[in-house]
C-alpha cells in the first residue's frame, strides 16, 4: 500500500501542479484582496476536488462498461501522461502547458476566475483526470486500495490550497530557476510512471507473449 500510496501521491501532485497553479493564480489576482483570493482558491480547489473524485471513482466503471480493458487504459493512459511529462521537462520558462493562448486571454479578462481557468483545465485537466482513472484501475476494485488513491488525491488538493492561498509569497519565493527544476524532476518521475504504465498495458494485453524463465 505505501508503494500505491507514493505513486497516487506523484501522479496526482504532477499533473495537478499545485505550484504551477499557485504561480499563475498570482498573476491572475494581483489587484485582489487576501480575503478575495481566499475564497476563490477555496472555491476552486472544491470544484476540482469534485471533479477528479467523480473520474477517480467511477471513470474506470463507466470505461469498463464501453468495452474498454484495463490494459488498454493502462497503456492509454501511460502513453498521455508520459505526454505530460515530455511538456513538463521540456517547458519553456514563464508559460503554462495547460493553457492555450486563446484560453489564457480569456483568463486574464474574466473577473471570476475560480471555474475557469483554475478549478479547470488548471487543476483538473485531461491528465489529472486520466491519472485518477489509471491509478484506480489499478487497484483493480480493492477497497483499501481505492481509499489510498482517494486519500491520496485529498492531500494533494490540501497543499494544492494552502500554496493558493499563499500565491503571492510563493511567487516572491520560487524563482523562474527554481520553478523549471522543481517542474523537471516532477516531470522525470511522472515520465517513469508513465512508462511503467505502459509497459504494464502492453504486457496484461498479451501482444507481446510472456517468455517464462
């Protein structure tokens, strides 16, 4: 279970990118009051709990009754988050990989930004959504197994508020320098992740035949 629990936790703290999100959310409030800001990284971080719960717990079930194999979905879903890994080690400085341009014009002209863009695609984007759904897949159903993942993704939305809640002192603080490494070693674990996943889907899909030793 602690191995579940450290993966759950990296997945989802990677393509969550609380400190991505905490940094943009400063540039997106900066004429805000602390108690305005409050309450919409409040309001925010409960909308996108919301949602990667709804896919954590029941995107598996409703896959499995399209006809979708866990092997496919475990493939699938490695292949887009090794996809997210590539955009996080290859970054440039200063822009946000979940943000097209359109989308973050709109951003920075709506007054409300606690829906759009932080609670989504920010926080949960395709890839927190398809890293739920792949993380309890893999538990395959066992209880105990789907509680870690949930608890799991309960405290990454935690330090996902609270570092929203301080944007504008973790801005002062991190550095571009210290944003793209923190980015990188992230995106290099979730890149091994994926992989594994990968790796994972191809072999319970039996294309490959198993050589017993």
């Amino acid at each position: 279970m602690l191995e579940t629990a450290l993966k759950s936790f990296t997945t989802f703290f990677a393509t969550i990118g609380p400190i991505e999100a905490a940094v943009l959310f400063a540039t997106l409030t900066p004429m805000m009051a602390h108690a305005e800001r409050q309450a919409i990284a409040m309001r925010a971080t409960l909308i996108a709990s919301g949602i990667l719960a709804f896919f954590t717990l029941l995107g598996g079930p409703i896959l499995h009754q399209l006809g979708v194999s866990i092997a496919a979905l475990q493939a699938a879903g490695g292949i887009i988050l090794l996809l997210i890994a590539l955009d996080m080690i290859f970054a440039q400085p200063g822009t946000s990989s979940k943000l097209s341009a359109p989308e973050g014009a709109e951003a920075h002209s709506r007054e409300d930004v606690a829906v759009f863009p932080l609670a989504t695609p920010l926080l949960a984007g395709p890839g927190a959504m398809s890293a739920g759904i792949l993380l309890a897949a893999n538990t395959h159903g066992e209880p105990l197994g789907l509680a870690v993942v949930t608890f799991a993704l309960a405290a990454v939305m935690a330090i996902t508020l609270v570092l929203l809640i301080m944007a504008n002192q973790l801005n002062r603080i991190l550095r571009v320098t210290a944003q793209r490494v923190l980015v990188r070693v992230l995106g290099i674990l979730l890149a091994a992740i994926a992989m594994q996943s990968l790796f994972n889907g191809i072999a319970a899909s039996g294309l490959i035949p198993s050589v017993a030793g």
